[in-house]
C-alpha cells in the first residue's frame, strides 16, 4: 500500500478518488499566466504524483490561459482509467493577466469547450463554477450561469457539477438547479468560515475542497503552525495539510506546487498523525481569527 492510501478515499459524483490529490494552478508561468520555466519539469511532476498514486487532479483552462491544461495532456494522456480530472469556469484572463468574470452563457460554453479541447477529453467529469469574488463569496444569485453549466451536463460535455467561491445560500441555490458533487472554498486552520458548512456537506456527502492551505494567516498565526510543525519535525505546510485531512472526511485536498520536491513533502501530508496538544494549538490559531 502506498502512503498516499493512508489517507483514505471519499466518492466525487460516481468516482472514488483518494482524497489527497493534486493542484495545477502553479504549472503555468508567474501569476497562473503564461508558460512555465521549466516545461519539462512541470510534465515530471504531474507524472510523480500519477505515479504516487493522486488520482485526483484540479484545473482550469484559465490558468495560462490553455497552459496548465495542455501541460496535463502532454504529461499524461491518455489518461489512467482511475484518473478524476476536475476543472473550473467562470473568469478569463485579461491581456495583462487580470482575473475577468465570465458568466454569460457565450463564455461559459466556450469554456467548456476549451477544457474540452486542451485536455484532449469528450466530456469532462466535474466543472465547478466559480462564482466571482475578489476578495471571497459574494451574495448574488448564481441561477442563470448554473442553469447554462446545467445544460451542457444534460447535453453530455459535464458529468458533474460543482461551485467555487460560494455562500451557503448560493450552494441552496445551485443544489436546486442540479446535483452538486462538490465545494472549493478558502479554508485552513485559520479560516474557518465554514466549519458548520463543511459538516453539513459531510452528512450529504458532497466534497469541500479547500484552497489556500496557508492563505491570509496573520504572523501571530503563522508563528504558532511554526512551533507546531518544529516540536513535530515536519514542515508549515505538512502540519497544515494533515490538520485538513483529519477535520473532516468529505475534505479532499489539492495542494499545488511546480516542484518535485515540495510534492514529495506534501503527499507525505498522510504520514503525520497530529497529537492532542497539537490539534489544540492549532485550534487556538482559529479562535484568535475569530476574536
């Protein structure tokens, strides 16, 4: 059994993936625009981590644009049969590498099809919307994209069908439009919105995939994960990546990264059992958020 078992599994739509998987945003150039440095290096660490088991791969064609995808092609197509290749519509990218809504039904369709093409696939299995919100959810409602996106599943090209950057009253919302397989959000062991949320997916079953495993903690916050990771011997980010995987069992990770050696470190993520002491201490990192 490979470690990367140890963490278990969890059913996306019809498909069971392991819940460690694996993020492509930071395979395209600086600012998820343009070509990688290293190409080649970008096709090794897709191929590692197929090999290390992640059968759960997140992407969008509006990383690049087109890049990330066509990287994914390159590495691993065609693909293994377990393979779970989830992307996402709802923005595009500005010449100057802005991050643009694109809700109509025109853009949406035309996204579809671009991951389509660029993954070298006929239908693709879950697409999550994202919901446009620079700074996190938005209140808004997200009927009309969603009934577009719920249309292009009715036609074949999407299987199943999720949402990103969401409020619990959008995930209402949506959930009466279509089935919903999933949920990406910002949360970590700082930012816990969503405690009750991620729960109450749980009970439905539906996976919350979270982002920003290290994103926005405040250098108090950062400090106490330090001291954490050091009395554990392990890294800021292993600690953070553990403390997710034991939360919750409908928590499906997708951490990112260009490097073969920092994807090494991150699927060990499974290895690292966290004490009691340490899950209160970093339990004391939400609460200080809150505060």
């Amino acid at each position: 059994m490979s470690s990367i078992d140890k963490a278990g599994a969890f059913k996306l739509g019809d498909r069971t993936v392991k819940r460690l998987g694996y993020g492509a945003m930071q395979l395209a150039g600086p600012g998820v625009f343009g070509p990688p440095k290293d190409r080649g290096v970008a096709v090794a660490v897709l191929r590692e981590a197929v090999a290390q088991g992640v059968n759960h791969i997140d992407t969008s064609d509006f990383y690049g644009p087109h890049v990330t995808n066509q990287i994914i092609r390159e590495a691993l197509h065609p693909y293994p049969d377990n393979l779970v290749i989830v992307t996402k519509i709802g923005a595009r990218r500005g010449a100057d590498a802005s991050w643009l809504p694109a809700f109509s039904r025109e853009e949406l369709t035309q996204a579809v099809h671009d991951n389509l093409r660029n993954l070298g696939l006929d239908a693709l299995e879950v697409v999550n919307f994202r919901a446009f919100g620079v700074h996190g959810p938005v209140e808004g409602s997200i009927e009309a994209p969603l009934a577009v996106l719920a249309e292009l599943q009715r036609q074949g090209l999407v299987r199943h069908v999720g949402l990103s950057n969401v409020t619990r009253a959008q995930i209402a919302e949506g959930r009466k439009i279509c089935d919903i397989v999933c949920v990406q959000n910002l949360y970590n062991v700082a930012h816990r919105a969503d405690d009750a949320l991620i729960d109450e997916l749980a009970r439905d079953r539906i996976a919350y995939a979270p982002f920003f495993p290290l994103g926005g903690f405040t250098p108090l916050q950062s400090s106490v994960l330090s001291d954490v990771a050091q009395r554990l011997g392990a890294t800021q980010m292993l600690v953070a990546l553990a403390w997710l995987l034991a939360r919750a069992p409908n928590i499906l990770l997708i951490p990112g990264t260009s490097s073969l050696a920092h994807l090494r470190e991150n699927l060990a993520a499974v290895d690292l059992a966290l004490p009691d002491e340490a899950r209160a201490a970093l339990d004391e990192v939400a609460r200080a958020a809150a505060a």
